[in-house]
C-alpha cells in the first residue's frame, strides 16, 4: 500500500471506517512510539482495522491498532503490538474534540497512518456510526455510478 503522494507515504489505509462511519472532521497528530515500530511501520506492518481513540485526562490515545513485532530485533528489545500509544495533539484540538465526542455522541476512528518527512503521521476523523439503511443506500449509490459509468464508455 506504499503510494507516494504530495509528501507523504502512506503506510496503512482503514478502508473500513469510510463504510461503516460518516466521516464529519478529520485532524492529524502525531504519536509516540518506541525505536521498533517506527521500524515496523516504514516496513508497512500496520492495521488500523479495530483501532479507535479515546481522551483521557485530558490526553488523546489510540486504542487496538496493530503493529507486527520488529523481526530485526530480539525479544527483549521489541514492543507490544496492541499498546495503547499516546496521540500528539494541540491542547486546544483536544478540548474541541472532547466537546464533540462528549456531547454529540461521536467517534474518534483512525483513517490512515503515513510517514511525512520521516516523521509517523495518523489521521484520526470524527465519525457517526452508519445504520444499515445508510450502508445499504451507499452501496446501491457506488452501484448506480458504475453502472453510470459503463454506459457512457460503451456509448
């Protein structure tokens, strides 16, 4: 999945969360990691798939996200791969999304990990859980555009 665009790599991709969330904001921090999933993640060992955030005394911190053991290293030295890790926020983006998730009910859902200028980047959005109908309604819409699509290619 290591697609070069505008300077930035993207390491993971949570296609997921754009099918089960409607998406409303998204904001970028950073995260603290040890020396061997920063390897890991250059590596592309990453699944954002179950991995969801979380403010906690007034910290930002990604919960459940996966990243594979460092093969380069041994036992002792390598990290948990479902740690919880502390998102690096500005304070004042942090209270706004408190507000947000407090009151509104919404979720804090990574969308993707990626690496700008040699620094580990995720992008965490404010979703609102779809109901099935919506779900239903998205894909017969993806449908009506492909099908739009093949018509107008083989017209």
């Amino acid at each position: 999945m290591s697609e070069k665009s505008e300077g930035y790599k993207v390491v993971s991709d949570n296609r997921q969360a754009r099918y089960l969330y409607e998406i409303l904001e998204t904001y970028e921090a950073g995260i603290q990691l040890t020396g061997t999933e920063v390897k890991s993640i250059r590596a592309g060992r990453v699944n954002l798939q179950d991995g969801y955030a979380l403010i906690r005394n007034g910290e930002a911190w990604l919960i459940n996200v996966h990243i594979s053991p460092y093969t380069g290293s041994g036992e002792y030295f390598n990290h948990e791969p479902r740690r919880t890790r502390k998102l690096l926020l500005h304070r004042q983006e942090i209270r706004k999304l408190i507000g947000r998730v407090e009151q509104q009910g919404l979720t804090l859902v990574p969308l993707k990990m990626y690496l700008k200028r040699g620094l580990v980047k995720v992008s965490i959005a404010l979703g609102k859980g779809k109901k099935l109908h919506d779900k239903r309604e998205d894909i017969r819409r993806r449908q009506d555009q492909r099908d739009i699509q093949r018509a107008m290619k083989n017209y």
